[in-house]
C-alpha cells in the first residue's frame, strides 16, 4: 500500500476510571487473548502498509512491553518496520505531547524520511476490521484532501465522540466534537488518510501558531478550505473510551456471529504470543458461553463471562457476567457478578462482589500472592 500508518495510543481518559491507572487505553486487554492496539496493527498489516509509527505517552510501560517485538504484527522486516516514539526531551523542545496534532509534529521527522504518498492515522482504542486500501481508493476517487472513516450508530450515547455531517457527494460540512446532546448518528471512527505533504504542511501550520489538537486545530478549523470526505463503514466498530464501553465491547466477543468475524473470518487479528499450557477444567467446573484464555484453572462455575489469561477460579465460586483480567486468584466460595477484576489481583474466599443498577463494579484487590 502506498502508505504510511501512525498510530496515536498516548492519551488517557479519566472515564475509565481505576482501569487507566497502571496502563495505557491502548493497553487494555481485549476477547481474552488480545490488547486494544492489536486491532490497529493488524489492519495495518493485513493493509499490507510496511512502516508504521506508535506514539506513546500516557502510562506507556505495559504497552512498550506489548510492542517490543514486531514480528507479531509481520513488521519484521528490512524496508519499514514498526517503530513505537515516546515524548523525549531537546534541546528545542521541553514538553510532553500536548495534543494529537504536538504529537505528530514532535515526531515530524518520521513524515520527512518517508516516502509514501499517503498517510494513515489511526487511534489504539478502536476495535474494528478493515482494509485501509478501500478507504485510500475512496479517497482518490473523490480527489479529498482528507477522508474521515465514519460509522452509523443508533442506540449508543454518542455524545462521547465526535460527529459530522456530510452533503449527498459524502464531503463533511459540519462536525461536532463530543456534543452535550445530538441528532445526528454519524460519528468519527478516529481514523483517517491525508496526503503525507499535506499532512506535514498542517501540522506545521498548527505548530506555529501553537495549536496542539489534530480534530480541533485540523479537521474542524479547514473543513471550509479543504475537501474532506467521509467515508462510511457497514462492519462491527467499537470504542473503548470508558468503562460501560469497554465492558460492553468485551462481552459483545461471547455473540456468535462477533466472534466467528473476528477469530474466524479472513483477514486476522494478531497478538504477541505468550507460551502457556490450555485452560485446566477441574471436575465440577462448569462453563458457560464463556472466553477463557490459556493458562486459566477453573474449579467453580463460570457463565457469560471474559477469564484473561492465567486466571484462577477457586472451589464453589460462581462468576457471572464478568470481565477476569490476567493473573487474577479467585479463592474459594466467592460470589462475582457484573463485575472487571482488575489484573493480579486476590480475590479472599468468602467474598461477595456485585455490581447493582447497571454499574460494571471494578474490583481492585491487593495482589498477597506477589506481595504487592
């Protein structure tokens, strides 16, 4: 493909609550096996797009860990590659990221080096397939200067994103950045393609004027001067930007059809692999239209809920409805329900959690097991 991918995974978002406290939104683990950011670099890959930048910042440990290796993602290679840039001190400059827009230009040099005609810029927290190619085609056959890939949601609170409206030819005419109340249910995927000049020469532009934000200061202050497009999904997109939704999203992987176009139907979604035996099913376990990830022991009963891997269910407990995080100990006897066990946590026997009036309960236990 000719392009480049940038990734942006650096913000944080106070909506998800103790989740974001040890980790990036990028970070967070997804269907049992995965990370959020995985569901970007696998479109970029499978995009066949060779050189892709992942720009961190906020808690960014656990996902440079993540993306320490690029083989994973097939971006092992000697023409491009993957390369993940954090914030770093200059003699020019002094600042972390201030926006997406800062974040691109401190790394402005990427766009520079490269040679692609295109650019792709997608955000980590989005879950979703699609082929990157087919927008790129969209957007030359509309001679745009910048496509938006925007999706059609009803029944969801869509104050939490930003929303356009378009003309019958699909050019955007308007957009509303997280509205205290809207009509209107198109809204912004955070993916988009630009030409990579044209990029470069915005984010100069807002740099000078010390504008910071790529929606604010790019989309919204030239969507008079410069033709940019929609271009609408009709396949599974989600966002993970709070608590309600990441749950939501989670628990929409235990749906047949969700999980037979992810885990099932071309093209994949890739993760970095960890080496550990199956899931052990004691006897008088019982499952139920649940994921449950390698490495788990379950003795007690388990019903419509995400177990992460490595994940211990004690004697006689009873999980329903329940997202279980990596390297969580549940002790015996335990009752959880509408509950996210937060990672490496214990669990003491005896203990009740519930979430009540349709609240996802985040349960956050000290960890005995690793003093900690």
């Amino acid at each position: 493909m000719r392009a480049i991918g940038i990734i942006l995974a650096g913000g944080n978002n106070n909506k998800m609550k103790e989740l974001s406290y040890k980790r990036a939104i990028a970070a967070m683990p997804m269907a049992g096996s995965y990370r959020a950011i995985d569901f970007a670099l696998s479109n970029m890959s499978n995009s066949h797009i060779q050189k892709v930048a992942v720009l961190t910042q906020y808690n960014a440990k656990s996902l440079n860990e993540h993306l320490s290796s690029s083989k994973w993602w097939d971006f092992g290679r000697k023409q491009g590659g993957l390369y993940v840039f954090t914030p770093s001190i200059t003699a020019d400059n002094g600042f972390w990221y201030r926006g997406t827009a800062d974040s691109i230009w401190q790394n402005i040099d990427f766009l520079k080096n490269s040679h692609e005609p295109y650019v792709v810029i997608a955000s980590g927290d989005g879950i979703y397939k699609l082929d990157y190619n087919d927008v790129l085609e969209y957007h030359i056959n509309k001679k745009a200067d910048i496509t938006v890939v925007c999706k059609d949601i009803e029944g969801d609170d869509v104050t939490r994103f930003g929303l356009v409206k378009t003309d019958e030819d699909g050019r955007i005419t308007d957009f509303e950045e997280k509205p205290m109340a809207s009509e209107n249910i198109t809204v912004s995927t955070g993916v988009y393609i630009i030409r990579r000049r044209l990029l470069i020469e915005l984010i100069e532009k807002c740099a000078e004027e010390e504008r910071y934000d790529f929606v604010n200061d790019i989309l919204i202050r030239y969507k008079n001067l410069k033709k940019i497009y929609a271009y609408k999904m009709d396949s599974y997109w989600s966002n993970i930007s709070s608590v309600e939704s990441y749950y939501n999203t989670n628990m929409d992987f235990l749906k047949p059809d969700i999980r037979n176009y992810f885990f099932k139907q071309y093209p994949e979604i890739y993760s970095k692999v960890d080496d550990m035996p199956p899931a052990k099913y004691n006897p008088g376990s019982v499952i139920k239209n649940s994921l449950i990830s390698s490495g788990c022991i379950i003795n007690g009963q388990v019903e419509n809920s995400i177990l992460f891997k490595k994940a211990f269910i004690g004697n006689n407990c009873i999980i329903k409805n329940c997202i279980i995080m990596n390297n969580v100990y549940i002790g015996d006897n335990t009752y959880l329900e509408n509950c996210i066990v937060e990672s490496k946590g214990t669990i003491r026997a005896n203990t009740t959690h519930i979430g009540e009036n349709g609240e996802i309960k985040i349960v956050v236990e000290r960890n005995e097991r690793l003093g900690f």
